[in-house]
C-alpha cells in the first residue's frame, strides 16, 4: 500500500461517510412522514431496524425543530 493509494482510500471513506449523514437526515424525515401520517409505530420499527426509542428519539426531534419556525 502506497501513500497514494491509502489517500484514495481515505477520501473514498470521507465521500460515502458524507452520503450516509445525507441518507440519515433523509430517513429520519421519512420516518417524522410517516409518524405524522399515523403509521404505527411498530411498523416503523419493523421498517427500518429502529427501537421504538430511537423512533420516538427522531420524531420528537422533528417535532421539537418544526416548532422553532416562526
């Protein structure tokens, strides 16, 4: 392994650790969608490999940012 290549790889890993923060912000949008459409709350644990604590961690979340807007 060479410098070169070790960089590569290094931005590679910063690149998809990027694309995964995006697809995090965009799940947890999902998963406040689908609170607020009156999906229960086990299929949403079932959906998407969450505890119901980390479900109702993300959608009070939501609920705490949407409140801040004017």
């Amino acid at each position: 392994m060479d410098k070169r290549s070790l960089a590569q790889f290094a931005q590679r890993f910063r690149e998809a650790e990027q694309r995964a923060e995006v697809l995090r912000q965009e799940l947890a949008v999902a998963i406040q969608q689908a609170d607020a459409d009156d999906v229960p709350q086990k299929d949403i644990c079932e959906a998407t490999g969450y505890t119901r604590q980390q479900v109702r961690r993300i959608v009070l979340a939501g609920e705490n940012t949407s409140s801040d807007e004017p």
